[in-house]
C-alpha cells in the first residue's frame, strides 16, 4: 500500500506521469506474470490465468487519513485479495494524486484510474436523478439517507443510466450537513443573506440561494484555505469534516439542521472489471454493492459524532435549529422539491415518480 509520504516523493521524483502513462496505455489496471495469448485461451473463462494478478488502482479526492481510506477502502482491497486469492488486488491514490475531486469520474470512464470515490455533485447536471437525494432533510443521517438512495437506485434504472461508461461499485450518503461559519453566527435564515457559503452542488446552491446567501462551488479540499483567507464566509458541510479535514480550526459557530446529504458513488472501469474472471467477479460483488454501502455510510455516523466532539473541544459555538423554529427554516426550502420534479419531467425523466418514492422511503423511516 502506497503511503501518503511515499506519493510525495514519487511527485518530487517526476514519476508520477509515468505511472500514469501506463494507467492510461494499459486500460487502468496492472497485471503481473502474464501468460502469452495462447495460454490464456487454454484457460477455463471462470478462473484468472495461471500467475496473473489484477491490481485495480484506487483514486480519491479525500485526504490519505480519512476514515473512508483507512477503515473502508484498505480494509476493502484485503477483502477482494482474500476473496479472489490474491488474484485481484488494489492501490490506493488519495489526496487528488490522479486527478481533482471533480475528475474522478472521467478517470475511470477514460482508464486512468480502475476505481474511483467522490461526490455526484462536483459534476453538476451529469446525475440529474440522483439529485433527488440531496433534496433539503431527506434522511436523518448518513445510514437512513443511504437506505433512500439504494433503494431509488434498485428501483429505477435511470438512476444506474446516469453511470453511463462505468459499473457502480457502491453508492451512499455522508452525515447531514450544517452551516460551518467564520465570524458571524447564524440563528435565522435572515442572518444568511449576503454571506458567501461554500456548496458542493447545486442542490446546496437552491439551499442557500433561498436563505438568501451566495453559493460559492469548492470542494471540501479547498474549503479549509477558502474560510482562512476570508474568500467564503462559511461552509455548508457535514460535521464530520471538522475532523476530516481540520475545520475546526477555522470555524467559529455551527448552526445544526441537517439539511441535506450528499451523494458519493464508487465507480469502476467496465474494461477493467472484464479482465476479471467470473469467478472472482461474483466473489467480489458479494462485498460491494449495498453491502459497502451500508458500511460507508456507517463510518460516516462514527465520524459526525467524532466532529461534533472536536467542536466542543475547540470551543465552537453551536446553535441547533429547535423544533419549533424549524418551520421558518423549512418554509423557504418548499418550493425547491416542485423546481426538482419540474426539470426533471420537462428532461423527460421519471421525476415525479421518484420524488415521490423517495419521500415515502423517507417517511417509512430507518
């Protein structure tokens, strides 16, 4: 597994455009004691040739400590490799090493990459569908709000459409999201208006455009350095990036609603996976799908509650939205569920149907 200190060195180094070279010449994934043709076509088309090793590489946005890497994702490339003996295997490239957050779709769609981890939303308009979970409180957390969304997904096959050039490996939804702010504490929607607030997507512009604020798109790799140097006044963000991604030394008050979710995929080169015998496909898709899922989103219910105590270590200020002021928070959000179903329908797209699934899922509870 390729540490965070070595990547560094392999920057300095230059090397990096050449293992990415090689990404991009051989489809992404990396095979060892390759047999020549005429072998592989003795082969049973159930079992990996003899000696061959599939090494899918594994790119993220996230920083290389982050719980999804060392409690998901590593975990997961020694689960493949036990599943398959040691025929499929995976490194991981955190931090942007192969791209930006909002390239990690192309790389596995282009084969730099074999897999990739990041949010629907910093590709804005690709996933309409899947915008409906980030729709304001849909879900209480990360694990009901994934539950949403995997059942809208094996539910109707426009949303796996919307993954065109890849096969889905998992889908989920991180802890809710609350406003992160610098200098002014926020107890009204009023108190937003004028602020520019980071967003990632555009379902969290209609958010805060509403409140009154200006959305500023960034992603969360640059929201720390973006809220120090004043460019934003504030982050729209789950309370797990506190920890994740250092916030609390930058943010001053926290206003707690749960707004909404965002959306991650996992996505895999559909090449890549061919080379995979199948066998070891179908010992692999017992450990992704909705089972990883369901884990993700776990670790990010661990992780908001370990934000939350770093912002009372920190001394954050925290003002949570009670139910009887929640009605002059919702008010203003109502008219962006008619907006969603409205665009989607005037697109052609099933909007009105999955909306309204996805509200009695919601309503259903976890």
């Amino acid at each position: 597994m390729m540490k965070k200190q070595s990547w560094k060195r392999l920057l300095g180094s230059g090397i990096l455009s050449l293992i990415m070279f090689g990404l991009v010449a051989c489809g992404g994934a990396e095979s060892t004691g390759g047999t020549d043709t005429s072998d592989q076509e003795t082969e049973s088309a159930n079992s990996t040739p003899s000696g061959e090793v599939v090494n899918l590489s594994i790119s993220t946005f996230m920083p290389g400590p982050h719980p999804q890497h060392t409690e998901l994702l590593e975990p997961f490339i020694k689960q493949m490799e036990e599943a398959t003996d040691g025929r499929v295997t995976g490194t991981l490239y955190p931090a942007n090493a192969l791209g930006e957050a909002n390239a990690q779709y192309d790389l596995v769609v282009n084969g730099v990459a074999d897999m990739s981890m990041s949010l629907h939303g910093y590709n804005p308009g690709r996933f309409p569908l899947t915008g409906v979970t980030e729709l304001p409180f849909m879900g209480e957390n990360a694990t009901d709000a994934t539950r949403i969304f995997w059942s809208l997904n094996e539910t109707f096959p426009e949303i796996e459409q919307e993954h065109e050039g890849t096969k889905i490996g998992w889908l989920f939804k991180n802890d809710p999201a609350q406003l992160l702010t610098v200098d002014k504490p926020i107890h009204s929607p009023e108190d937003l208006k004028g602020l520019r607030i980071r967003t990632p997507s555009p379902s969290a512009n209609g958010i805060l455009e509403s409140y009154g604020a200006i959305p500023v798109s960034m992603p969360m790799g640059d929201v720390y350095e973006g809220m120090q140097r004043g460019v934003v006044d504030g982050a729209l963000a789950p309370a797990s990036v506190i920890t994740n991604f250092q916030l609390a030394d930058v943010t001053n008050y926290i206003t707690k609603g749960n707004f909404y979710t965002s959306s991650i995929f996992v996505v895999i080169n559909p090449n890549t996976w061919s080379k995979i015998s199948q066998e070891d496909q179908a010992a692999i898709e017992e450990i992704i799908g909705e089972v990883m899922a369901t884990k993700a989103a776990e670790l990010y219910n661990v992780d908001a509650n370990g934000g939350w105590d770093s912002a009372k270590e920190a001394g954050i200020e925290v003002f949570e939205i009670t139910e009887e002021e929640f009605g002059k928070w919702k008010t203003p959000l109502e008219p962006l569920y008619d907006k969603w179903v409205n665009e989607m329908e005037a697109k052609g797209l099933p909007g009105k149907e999955i909306y309204e699934e996805a509200v009695r899922l919601r309503d259903q509870g976890e």
